[in-house]
C-alpha cells in the first residue's frame, strides 16, 4: 500500500488512484484520485461526490484548471521522470497564480532529496513508494526552512 506523508505524519494513503475516468461522476468511490481529463464534462457538474481528486502530468496547461477542478478538496501532480522541473512551477502557479487552496499531492518518480523545495512551492503532500526511506522523508521535511509562496 502506498504511504502518504502529510503535515509531518507518515500514513496509509486513503485516496483510491484510478488510471482510467468512468463515463458518470457518480461511479467514483469515495476519496477517488481521478485523471483530470475524466472531469472535463461540465454536463455533471457540480459533482455530487464531493471526495474525488484530480491527478494530472506536469505538462498540464494551465487553461485546463477551471474553477470546478480548483474547488476540488485534491489535485495529484503525477512526477514520470524526477529530472523534469516543471513540477516546480506547476506547483507553484497552482497555489500562488490559480489560489488552488486544497491538498495539493506530490506523486510518482520524484526524489526524496526534492521534498523541501517541493514543499516551498506549495505541495502539502507526498505519496511515496512503499520501498521509500520513510525516516528520511520526513527528516527532510521537518528540517527544510519553509519560504512563503
């Protein structure tokens, strides 16, 4: 089971990731992470399920963040290659340009060593691996200067 690391505290991660949107809103189980391109059908908007999340690339445009998506209570950035820097800048446009004020989620292949800065651009958690240095994950956090966005 993957881990979350959040507010300093190491736990089972609740939230269900489905890879592939169902054709109705209404299918999703609670506490689904949803790819954001199954919530572009503004028909079933407002959702009925208040707890579904949307994870998403970090090539994502930012024009694809409507109001609706910033009102959900989770966005997911989904990290394929640590090495790619635009997470840095999607996380920081979401919470200082777009106001995103929810949980905004770390996931994927990231770098343990990258948390801190992750954390100054707004990421409020992470979902590590199960074979991550949990000790050292939140070593990392608790000992990186926080910086306002």
């Amino acid at each position: 089971m993957t881990m979350l690391l959040k507010q300093g505290l190491l736990i089972k991660d609740p939230w269900l990731y489905l890879d592939q949107p169902l054709d109705d809103y209404r299918d999703y189980p609670w506490f689904s992470i949803v790819p954001l391109e199954g919530l572009r059908d503004k028909s079933q908007w407002p959702l009925a399920q208040t707890w579904i999340g949307a994870w998403f690339g970090v090539g994502t445009e930012r024009h694809q963040f409507t109001e609706p998506l910033l009102n959900l209570p989770l966005l997911n950035i989904k990290v394929e290659n640590f090495a790619d820097g635009r997470v840095f800048s999607l996380a920081k446009e979401l919470r200082a340009n777009l106001r995103y004020e929810g949980e905004l989620r770390i996931s994927g292949n990231f770098m343990l060593d990258q948390m801190a800065h992750l954390k100054n651009c707004g990421v409020s958690s992470f979902s590590l691996p199960d074979d991550s240095d949990f000790e050292y994950a939140q070593f990392i956090l608790q000992h990186s200067p926080r910086h306002d966005f």
